[in-house]
C-alpha cells in the first residue's frame, strides 16, 4: 500500500495572482490580531518546559507524544504540570487533582450520558424556553413513557438512543409506537427529518468546547473541527429505509464499514473534497457556495454551546464540591474538552445532538488492502484537527488563570461569553449543601430532606411535615438507589414542593436561604 504523503495545509498557500487590494479596515484588523498572537506568544514564552505525565493515557497516547515531540515537551510518568487522563475521573486520581493540571471535571462523565444531560436541557427549556430551543423534543425512557405515548404523531419520525450506547451501537428509528423498547434505558428525540445536505448526503459536525476554568467560568471554542458523512444519499425516512443506518446515522464507527466510506483524497484538507470525514473549514466552503451565510450559522453555534454551558455549571459546581469537600480550594486547576455534536437543517439552523465528555482523540484510521485486510494508518484530517484541539489546549491551561481571562483568542481557541449569574438550579445546589451538612453528599436520606419543614412558612393546612416524607417517598419510587434521593431527584422534589406549597420556587429558594 502506498504510503499517504504530507499535504500543504496552510490557508496561505494562495497564488500572488489572487491578493486582493488591502483596506485600511483590514490593516487595523490585522494589527489587533497580531497584537493579540504576540500577548499569547509573550505568556507562553513565560512557560518553562511543560511536563506531561501520560501514565493515564489510552487511545490519545500517540496524539499526546506527538504534541510532545512538536512542542519539545517531555513525558513523565508521575508529577508532571498536566496529567492527562485517558478515562473519567476516579477515586484513585483524586490526589493527582491537588499537583497537577488535570484534563477532567468529576462527574462530566455523567452529566454527558444521555439522559442525565436530556434531564437538565428539559428543565433549564422548561425555565428558559426562549434560549432553549436548540436541541429536539427530548423524552427521558422510560421514566417519561407516557408523556411521549401521549405527544406522539404518526406523521413524525422519532430516534432512539439507548443510554449506555456510544459510536452509534443501538439507535434505531421509530415511526410507530409498537417500536419502542419501552423497558430499556434510553432517550427519545424527534428526529431532524430536513438536514442541511452536501453531495445529497446528511452530515453534522463535532466541534470541540474547552471549559478551563469553573470560578470564573471560562470556556472556549475551538475554530476548527470535523464533519461526519453518511455514506448513502439521503431520503425522508420511510418504510423501506428506516433501517438503513449509512442513510441516517453520522457515526463513523457505522460508516467506515460501508465500501462508499471515501477516506481523504490528497487535496488540501481546508478545500472542498469527497471525504466522509472532512475539516469544519472545508465545509464552510460548501456553504459559502450554496448561499448560507456561515457568520450568521457561527453565530447561533455560539448562542447554543454558550447556553448549554449555562446549564452545565451549577452541576459541575455540585459534582467540585461532592468529591474534593472542604479542599475545593486547593485542587489545582483543570480542564476539559467536549465535543460537541450539532445538525443543520435546510435552513441553517444548528441543532445539539449529543455531547461527549471523552471525544476520541485518536490519530489512526482503518484501512483496507486489496487483499481484505486492514491496517492502521495515520488520518491526515485527524491529526490536523486534534493537535489544534489538544495542543493548544494544554498550552491554555499552562497559562495563569488572570491571563486565561485577558485573552480573547488563543492559538485555534476563541473566548465564549458565558454568563455565569446564579440561576435557580445554582440556589437549589446551596440548599442540597445545606441539607446534606455542607457535606455535598451523593444522596439525601428522607430525614434530611425533611429538615425543609423547620423553615418559615414550609408547612401548610394542606400540607403537613409527615408529607415531606410521602414526597420523598414517592420521588425515589422507581429509583434503584435504596431509599436515597440524588441531586436530579431533588430537583423534581423541590418543584413540586412550591407547587404542594402554593408557592413560586426561586421566591421560596430565596426565602429558605436568607434562613440559613
């Protein structure tokens, strides 16, 4: 097999002929931009080696060394200034937490699962419906099985995906009720049935969101990222291709076992080409030429992530304050990057797919010979993506937090303006606080959640304190926690706590805590 050779990938690598005439305007632009890269040049000549303890790693070891070799880092071991985590966070990395800079929040893992994130979208759309009307009509199975049997319309297609799934395994369309696997754990969405196509085939994108810093709450965009293809030309779901996973799916872990699978063709990898995976920069083209206004699409990315950071603070703020109790202060600071999978439809619009709190960041792609078999060999469109993603990254979270909140940019990062104001699930997280003792304990007895009573005006003619018993009782009834009420739980008890209480929630919220 012919080895892939090395492609210009530079945006600059334009002919003289096709300089246009520069304007003032673009000088002046230029200038800020070039001031902005000498004040990130300036920080990280500041940095003295950065050492990089990959004893964690998993499929990202040949990313990260790659990056080490680039950059003149060096591999450790043990004790380095970032320690890179190949899975999610667990007890036996707990004391890495206080010595190095490490690449996860505890509990995004869990936050990222399907239903836990479908859980707290629907809440924050049910408080926030204006800002939340990026990601499709979500059902959490089976504990909403009968809301969805009530909302269904045979004239809409829906999709399912199980909870524990990953790379596609187990989604399946539904068009008829008699579909649904109603005993599995699972979401439901309405499914996007007009997605924007190109070369007749559906897409979506996975950009990549780096949060750096939880107070203050610093996040950022990655400007590049990777476009999936399907590997069969799109049509409406019906009868005979529902089923039909390289139509409607963009996993790549389904399509890559389709002979229409296309790897890189050799073309510069920012240029429009026929790959089923390409660069975000190169989809940006196709766009350009079928009319869409890429700023404008840009820009309602941006409101979408920024909102869907909104919601994820409060509760990784719960899950810093469960596991590291009163040494929060010391742990230094991490890091993480999601990926972020977003659709658009006919109109441009994006919708939010997915989140992964673990995006691959592997380098190799299958390959097959003539012969049947396959081998491993370095994906060009990869590499280039995820040494931008992880690389600057890394360099990122070297920086001082004070400079991290001076810059605007940094390498392929741009700055989100996340609003990080309290909301009514950040005064719900001081209230679990409290009731578990300050403790942030995992999960509430039914005594301490009836501690609510003691406050004023908790107790009514119609609601007694032996009810708050019956509430919880009720809440945890199909929870397999053994007589324990988590976090999410909670927040559906306290709901219909002010509704049993005849009383608006964040007044009542406000109330409860000024009596603390």
């Amino acid at each position: 097999m012919k080895s892939q050779q090395t492609h210009d990938i530079s945006p600059w690598n334009q002919n003289n002929e096709d300089l246009l005439t520069v304007t003032e305007q673009q000088v002046d632009e230029y200038k800020t931009t070039y001031e902005n890269f000498q004040q990130q040049q300036d920080q990280y000549k500041k940095q003295k080696v950065i050492k990089v303890n990959t004893i964690n790693c998993r499929g990202e070891t040949r990313l990260i060394r790659k990056l080490i070799a680039i950059n003149n880092w060096k591999e450790v071991f043990n004790n380095g200034d970032i320690c890179w985590l190949g899975l999610p966070f667990k007890l036996q990395n707990f004391e890495e937490y206080f010595t190095q800079h490490v690449n996860r929040f505890p509990g995004m893992d869990l936050l990222a699962h399907k239903t836990q994130s479908s859980f707290y979208l629907n809440k924050f759309a049910q408080y926030f419906p204006d800002q939340y009307e990026f990601f499709p009509k979500t059902y959490i199975i089976p504990d909403e099985l009968d809301k969805f049997q009530q909302e269904y319309k045979s004239t809409r297609t829906y999709i399912a995906k199980p909870d524990a799934g990953s790379q596609g395994d187990g989604i399946y369309l539904i068009k008829k009720l008699k579909d649904v696997k109603a005993n599995e754990s699972m979401v439901i969405q309405q499914y996007i049935s007009k997605p924007l196509l190109i070369d007749k085939k559906k897409f979506d994108l996975r950009l990549y969101v780096l949060i750096i810093s939880l107070d203050p709450y610093l996040c950022y965009i990655n400007k590049e990222g990777l476009a999936r293809f399907c590997t069969v030309d799109y049509e409406k779901p019906n009868d005979k291709n529902l089923r039909n996973p390289f139509m409607h799916l963009t996993n790549y872990s389904l399509n890559k076992r389709n002979t229409n699978f296309q790897f890189y063709n050799g073309k510069n990898i920012l240029d429009i080409n026929e790959g089923t995976k390409r660069t975000y920069s190169s989809i940006k083209k196709n766009l350009e030429i079928q009319g869409y206004n890429n700023q404008d699409i840009e820009n309602q990315i941006d409101t979408l992530v920024v909102a869907y950071l909104q919601s994820l603070l409060p509760f990784l703020e719960f899950n810093q304050k469960l596991v590291f109790q009163k040494k929060v202060g010391e742990v230094k600071q991490c890091f993480q990057i999601l990926g972020i999978d977003i659709l658009l439809n006919e109109k441009g619009k994006p919708w939010l797919l997915e989140v992964n709190s673990n995006p691959s960041f592997q380098i190799e792609h299958e390959v097959f010979a003539a012969n049947g078999k396959s081998v491993f060999e370095e994906s060009y469109i990869d590499s280039y993506v995820k040494e931008l993603v992880m690389g600057d990254a890394i360099k990122l979270a070297m920086i001082s937090k004070e400079d991290q909140e001076e810059l605007s940019e940094f390498g392929s990062y741009r700055k989100l303006d996340v609003d990080s104001t309290e909301t009514v699930f950040s005064k719900m997280m001081q209230l679990y606080g409290y009731l578990s003792g300050y403790k942030f304990q995992e999960f509430l007895t039914s005594s301490k959640f009836q501690k609510l009573a003691n406050f004023p005006q908790m107790i009514s003619q119609t609601f007694l304190k032996h009810d708050y018993d019956l509430l919880f009782r009720k809440i945890i009834l199909k929870s397999s926690n053994n007589n324990l009420m988590d976090f999410f739980q909670f927040i559906n008890a306290i709901e219909q706590l002010a509704v049993r209480l005849n009383q608006d929630l964040e007044t009542m919220l406000d109330r409860i805590i000024e009596n603390f």
